[in-house]
C-alpha cells in the first residue's frame, strides 16, 4: 500500500555517515522538495564514507557537500525532534535513541533494516557492492512505502 509522503521525515543511523545520508539525498532526489528530509546520528564521529558518496552518485545523488551530526547536535542547533512527522531508523541504536527521545511526542518512529556495509568485502569492487546493496535496500524501502520515483528508475 502507498502511502502519502508526510509533510517531514528524518532518518537516522549510528554515524550519520552512510545508511542515513543515502537515505535523505535518495528520497530528496526521489520526491523532491515535497517533503523536508534531514539524517542525523547516534553519534557524530565520522565525515561522509567516500564509498557512500560513489554509489549515490551513480544514480545522480550528490552526497560530497553532506556535514554528519548527531542527535545532541542537533537539538543544541534548534532542530526539535517533535517537528518532524516521521522518524525513520535504519540501525537498532538509532532506534532505541530514536525512541528514547520520542517517547513524549506525537510522532511515528519506524525501523527499516539496511544492511551496514562499512567494513564488508575486501577489493574496492565488492565493498562498492556492499554499499549498492544498502542504497538499493532504502530505494526499495523507499519505494514500497511513497511509490516509484519520478526522477530515477527502480533499480
């Protein structure tokens, strides 16, 4: 069943580096600025991985520019958690946070499963595979949940 896209969404993982930075340039791509999308982390001790800058790119999404911050930082910037319709999780740490600081708000919090591809496979090659397999996952999450893009082709 689609659903409506929600007015805002925010995804987050543990670093804010791979899993959730994919996720809000891919659903900025996807749909566009019908929605506000922000990513955010456990924890904010790593920069944007190069591998997850290399596979957004081969489907048109720019991630080099993307700064990583946490949860703390993101509350200390002004960003109220509770203006967000929709959180979306995509590590069990980021979950548990997620839900921790939630649990007096109005608002849904879901868990998508996406693989961590960080430290996966030993070439270059298999490691891209590894972090397309993860970006495929959100475009399916994606996907199943809002419809196709209009912008990219279902992979």
């Amino acid at each position: 069943m689609i659903l409506e896209l929600p007015g805002s969404v925010l995804f987050c993982c543990d670093h804010n580096a791979v899993r959730s930075p994919m996720a809000e340039g891919i659903m900025k791509k996807f749909y566009g600025a019908e929605t506000y999308v922000q990513s955010v982390g456990v924890m904010n001790d790593q920069e944007i991985d190069g591998f997850a800058i290399a596979v957004c790119a081969e489907i048109g999404v720019e991630l080099s520019r993307h700064q990583s911050r946490s949860f703390d930082q993101m509350e200390q910037w002004g960003d109220d958690l509770s203006s967000f319709d929709l959180i979306l999780s995509l590590s069990p740490a980021s979950q548990r946070r997620a839900l921790e600081l939630t649990r007096y708000f109005h608002l849904e919090v879901n868990y998508w499963p996406i693989m961590d591809p960080t430290g996966l496979g030993e070439s270059r090659e298999s490691q891209l595979r590894a972090y397309r397999q993860s970006r495929d996952q959100i475009i399916s999450e994606l996907t199943r949940r809002w419809g196709p893009s209009q912008t990219l082709p279902s992979p």
